[in-house]
C-alpha cells in the first residue's frame, strides 16, 4: 500500500492523477485510489465514517460496468482494506491517506 501525507500539492496529485477537483462534499470523506498494477487504470472509491459510500471514475477509457466491478469487489469496510489489498497484491495497489 502506498501511503502519502495528505493534503498533497497540486503538483503531486496532477503526476499522480491528472487533474483532480475536491469540492465541499469530500469533508470528512477518505478517498481511496484502487489502481491497476497491469494497465494503470484507476477508480478512487470514498468512505465515510469506515463505510463505502460510492466511487469516482474520471478515466474515460475505463468501461463504467468494469469501474462498478471494482467497486463492488473492494470492501465495504474501510478497516479490511489492508486485507483485501494482500490478496489481490499481484494485480491490483492502493493509494490510500496517510493515517
């Protein structure tokens, strides 16, 4: 897992993610990157409270059904990341905040 120092500057998160925009609505909301260790395709998923709570797909050449699988795969709670994460360590990383 990769863990940075949030918040990052714009700088880092542009190398990282291309352009990204947080607004009022991510206050109090952990945003998890799951990104492809084959293709470097990503889908950032949020948590609120420990709870999944939805995802964001911003990679146009990623399907939306493919993105959903990915959602649906990741677990609901935010404590069994790093579990999942060790299973699926050979095809899939995650850029989580820094705790």
């Amino acid at each position: 897992m990769i863990r940075t120092e949030f918040p990052t500057n714009r700088a880092e998160l542009k190398e990282q993610f291309g352009y990204l925009s947080f607004q009022c609505t991510f206050i109090n909301t952990d945003v998890v990157v799951v990104r492809s260790r084959r293709t470097y395709k990503y889908v950032l998923i949020t948590y609120c409270c420990g709870r999944k709570t939805g995802f964001i797909c911003e990679d146009e050449t990623l399907q939306w059904e493919k993105a959903f699988e990915i959602f649906k795969e990741v677990p609901s709670n935010y404590n069994d990341l790093d579990q999942w994460e060790t299973q699926n360590e050979e095809r899939l990383e995650l850029l989580v905040p820094n705790t």
